[in-house]
C-alpha cells in the first residue's frame, strides 16, 4: 500500500511551480523555506525566484538555506539594466499585455507618486520574474510576501498565481496590497 507522500508525488507528478519571494532564504522566512523543500520531497519541480539577496552571509547560512541560495534566481541582483531590459524587450515583443500591465501598475498607484515609482518598480521585476518563468517554461507561480510583483508578472504573461498571506497587514489595507 503507497505511503500518503506516496499518493501525493503520484498526485502532483513532476507538475513545475515557480515560487517568488520577497527574499530567500531569510531568517523570518524558514517556513518558507520547508514548505518549498516539502513539496520537491512530494515531487513538484520548484524553482524559486527572490526579489532580494538572502538576509545574511553565505558562511552563516545553514547548509540547506545554502543549497536553496546556490539555486535560487535573485531579481534585484541583476541590476537596473536588467529591468530597463525587460521593460524594452516586453514593450517590442508583447506590446498589447505590456501596456496592460503597465496600465494597472499606474492606475493601482491611485497617483500618489510614492505608490506609482514603487509600483513601477515592482512593475519591472515582475518582467524579469515572468522572462525568468517562460525561460523554464513554467506557467505556475505561487508567491510569499512578493504579491504585487506576482500580479504584476500575471498582468503581462500568461501565467496562473496564487499567494500565501501571513498577516493582518494585507487586511488591514487590502486596497493598498492591492487585494
């Protein structure tokens, strides 16, 4: 008789999520971590995208967190040419969707210039994270605390997203997280 971790690797196949963090991995963020090596144990293929570095150095990493940071595609990390670059390569590639998208990042703004340079900016990495996704070929992501970017990437490329919230934060300004 199959064990349950059995009947669940048979469940989910080699079916391939990205997972995109805000930063990974993180002190404040080991349950991301498990969650992500649990469902590779189930066999999900899981590549995970981080918006930031990881909190410490990499001698201070356990060597599991270690491993995870070796895989893991950071998106700050490759600089503001990286973004300008997505920005022209989505404009000439897929203009309809990219407008759309830029479209939603300026209207959730609600014109306050803070929230518009921010979203923007979370704009652009959701283009690098969405190349990144079609680059492997993955049309899932799921997201931790990188929410907006992830709606962002939705809005321009033909992906499917889900989120984990952690917090009264979001609900407390769901309009603000744009919920």
């Amino acid at each position: 008789m199959p064990s349950p971790d059995q009947k669940h690797a048979e469940r989910f196949g080699r079916k391939r999520v990205a997972y995109l963090v805000s930063q990974y991995p993180a002190v404040n963020h080991t349950f991301v971590l498990r969650e992500i090596r649990g469902l590779r144990s189930l066999g999900m293929d899981v590549r995970v995208a981080s918006v930031l570095p990881p909190d410490r150095r990499s001698e201070s990493l356990s060597p599991e967190e270690r491993e995870e940071a070796n895989s893991t595609y950071y998106i700050r990390s490759k600089g503001i040419r990286a973004l300008v670059l997505a920005n022209v390569r989505a404009s000439l590639s897929m203009p309809k969707s990219f407008f759309a998208g830029l479209a939603l990042a300026i209207r959730s703004s609600r014109w306050n210039v803070l929230a518009l340079v921010r979203h923007l900016y979370y704009f652009s990495e959701g283009l690098v994270t969405g190349f990144w996704m079609r680059d492997l070929g993955i049309e899932n992501l799921h997201t931790h605390f990188a929410s907006t970017v992830a709606l962002f990437t939705q809005a321009v490329f033909p992906i499917r997203f889900s989120a984990t919230f952690h917090g009264p934060d979001e609900f407390n300004d769901p309009i603000g997280f744009l919920l």
